[in-house]
C-alpha cells in the first residue's frame, strides 16, 4: 500500500468539495437528509456525512469502491451524482445497489484472487455487484476482511472525540489499525474534525 494522502485519483480533487456535491445530491432524493455538523445534538447526521465522506474518498481513490444498497434510490441518486463527480469516476445502480469507485482503485484487488472474484471472467462491474450481493465486499471497501464474520476479523469503530459513531466494519486482526487510519482519514479529509478508530476485541 502507498502511504501518499492520494491514492489513484487526481491529485487536484478536493474531497470537501465533492462531498459537499454529494450532500446536494443526497438532499435531492431524500427531503429528510440531516446536513447538520453538530454531531452531539443530531448524531444520526454522522451516518449521513460518512455517505458523502466515502463517496469523496473513492472519487478521490483512497477508498476503493463506495456502496450501499438505497433500493428504489439508487437509480435516482447515480443519475444525479454522475453529473457531479470527477472524470474517471465509474457511478452504478444496479439491483437497488449504488456503487462509485474508479476502475484503477478496484481493478488491483478483483485481480488479486481471480478465482474467487472473476472465476467466470467477470467484468469489473459484475465481480463488484457478485461480491456486494453476498455480503463480501468488504476488501474492495477498504476494510481489510471480505465480510463482517472473516475468520480472524476484528470489529473497527469510527467515531468523533466526543464518541459519536459514523461508522463500523470488520477487519483482518493484522491490518486493522492501517484500515481503521484509513477510513478515519476519509471523514477527516471531508470534515476536517477529529476522528479516530477504536478497534474491538
């Protein structure tokens, strides 16, 4: 892995910028999107800016591929966040799935265990809705274990100073600090607030 703040993406991409493009997008589909920053009064908003937040980081490519399954959203959501994210940036809805990811930051992992992510010779997109479909994705989210029962995974939590969560997911034991720093640093780049990772036994 490469230590660089930037992974794949274009280095002039501001993260800030593309999140906040986002929260525009997550207000058009969803009337009740909370876009408050005071996460001790409206924690629920803190799940709401990881959306962004991710999504800034893989369009950015430090955060592989970006996915939640907003069902009948999707469809609108993609439409209206291919109209705003950087060249290069692949968006898809497909079986009420949102994905964003750039094909250089995706590619390196599908192609890292063929057998398992392409054993029919999948093309990018269909190796990453195969693994999404049944809970596996977690390599290409970043996370460092394929899913949140892994054998030898651990829990990760991030949260702010004041303990609100934005976000959980499983992780190998070895590797979990890197991945924790990891996606902390994806809200951090876009809030510019502490984060940190708190790793469960």
């Amino acid at each position: 892995m490469e230590s660089k703040d930037r992974r794949v993406g274009e280095s002039d991409i501001d993260p800030r910028r593309v999140g906040l493009d986002c929260q525009s997008a997550f207000q058009q589909v969803f009337s009740e999107w909370n876009t408050s920053t005071d996460f001790n009064a409206h924690p629920e908003a803190a799940l709401d800016r990881t959306s962004e937040a991710q999504i800034a980081a893989a369009c950015v490519g430090r955060k592989p591929l970006y996915f939640d399954p907003w069902g009948e959203y999707s469809i609108p959501l993609a439409k209206k966040l291919r109209r705003l994210v950087p060249k290069g940036v692949q968006v898809h809805a497909q079986d009420g799935m949102l994905f964003v990811y750039r094909p250089e930051a995706v590619k390196p992992i599908l192609d890292s265990d063929p057998a398992f992510y392409r054993p029919n010779g999948e093309s990018d997109l269909q190796a990453i809705v195969k693994v999404s479909k049944t809970g596996q994705n977690g390599e290409l989210l970043g996370y460092g274990a394929r899913s949140l029962h892994a054998p030898g995974s651990v829990g990760v939590t991030i949260l702010s100073k004041d303990n609100v969560v934005f976000t959980f997911f499983s992780s190998n034991a070895q590797t979990a600090g890197f991945f924790g720093a990891e996606r902390a640093k994806d809200i951090i780049d876009y809030l510019d607030i502490p984060i940190r990772y708190q790793i469960e036994a």
